[in-house]
C-alpha cells in the first residue's frame, strides 16, 4: 500500500511564511494528499494498461484511493477484499513484487485431492484461455466437479456424480493422469474420427517465477516527487484566498 504522508517539509514553504499562512498548513496538506493520491492512481492505471497482459476490467477497477484523515495519510493500493474470488492485491503481487509464484486455490484443490504432487504447478493449455488470458473460474470449477476436488461448503457439494443431473453437466468429462508422457488434467472428446483426449492443464516440475513488471511504488514515487510542489502551492494559493482575516 503505499501512503501519501505529506508533511510540511515537502511543500514549498519558506521561514518567511506569515502566522496567517502556518495556520492554514493542516488544511493545505489534506487538500494535497488526496490531490496527489488521484495523479498517482491515474498514472498507475496507465502503466498497467500498458504492461500487464490484457488486464481484466475487475483488475483496473481494484485500484483505490482512500482519502487523507487528521490521523491517517492518503493511500492507494488494490482492494484486498472480494465477495468472490481473488483480490486484486493477492494476485498481482508477482507482477509489483516479482519471484516465485505459489499455489493457488486452484492448484491447492488438486494437491489436497491427490491428483497433482505438493511441487508441481498446473500450466493451462493455450485452448482454454479466455480473451484476458485466463482461465475462467467456471471451467476450473468444472474441472473440479468432475475429478471429486471441488470445495463443498453449508451442505452443498459442487463434485459430480453419476445422477442424470450431474452427469447432465458433462463435468466428469475432466480427469487426471499421465497420458504419452504428460502429466496432466484432460479432457475427454467425441470426435469423428472416435473417442480423443486433450490436455486442460500440464503439471510442471518447476514453479513459474516471475519479473517485476510493474514496479507499483517506484511508480508511485515518481509522480509524487514530479507533482507535489504544484499541487502543495495550488492548495496554499487556495486556502489563502478564502481565507478570513483575524
């Protein structure tokens, strides 16, 4: 998260200042903060859009600002909290931070089942990705219904079964296992040439390490130090003006 803590020591603010001006300072750093706090997220919505690979309109709509209080300082991070889902701020920490990704929920699911081994990775298939490059969360809970992996919870059990209605919904059509020399969840197929199979997820060996690419508060930083001088005197010029004489 990163906070905007605009103190009096970053404003163009001179020993020559009058008692008039020093009185109207706290005014004028909570009008900066969140003056600030906004360019920062615009900036930062710029770059993501440009570097991060077809981000998803959740993701660009997770970014916040929380405004400036007497006791606390302006900030901008990504919501951490969903109904539903991953937050912003769990899944984006590679692209900000870099280094190795972990297990997601996903991953963990087939751990637990048995089906993947605690230090493998499943890699999607270039097939399945939708037009954000992901893997949408009904397929992956469809791949867990039919492998027996899906979470149950208030007495609702999302796996498959072998009633009509379950079977109705094709997810047992997913399974895990070695097919050639790939390990991996498939997906079973009627072709007209018979029966087929073709790769959903691959298990890898190896975990997926990732660069930073969108380097959030260096980012942030910058913006801040190319506009903190103006906005400071925009908002002093301000508080001067309406100010009422004592």
């Amino acid at each position: 998260m990163f906070k905007l803590d605009i103190d009096v020591d970053d404003g163009p603010l001179t020993k020559s200042g009058t008692g008039l001006l020093r009185r109207h300072i706290p005014f004028v750093l909570l009008k900066t903060a969140p003056t600030l706090a906004q360019l920062v997220k615009k900036g930062e919505l710029s770059v993501m859009r440009k570097r991060l690979d077809r981000p998803t309109p959740t993701t660009l709509n997770s970014l916040f600002v929380r405004p400036a209080t007497k006791g606390k300082p302006a900030q901008v991070w990504f919501k951490d909290s969903w109904t539903t889902g991953i937050p912003a701020d769990a899944y984006l920490q590679q692209a900000v931070f870099g280094g190795v990704r972990p297990h997601k929920r996903f991953e963990k699911a087939l751990i637990a089942r048995g089906i993947m081994k605690s230090g493998q990775y499943a890699l999607p298939s270039v097939s399945f990705l939708n037009q954000y490059g992901n893997v949408s969360r009904g397929l992956m809970t469809k791949v867990l219904s039919g492998m027996g992996a899906a979470e149950t919870s208030s007495g609702f059990k999302a796996n498959a079964t072998g009633s009509k209605r379950s079977m109705a919904k094709g997810n047992r059509r997913y399974f895990g296992g070695v097919v050639g020399d790939e390990s991996g969840v498939w997906e079973r197929m009627n072709t007209k040439w018979g029966a087929a199979v073709r790769p959903v997820f691959i298990f890898s060996d190896s975990a997926p390490v990732y660069r930073t690419i969108f380097p959030f508060f260096k980012i942030a930083e910058n913006i801040v130090t190319a506009h903190k001088d103006r906005v400071f005197a925009d908002a002093l010029d301000f508080a001067m003006s309406t100010a009422l004489p004592r």
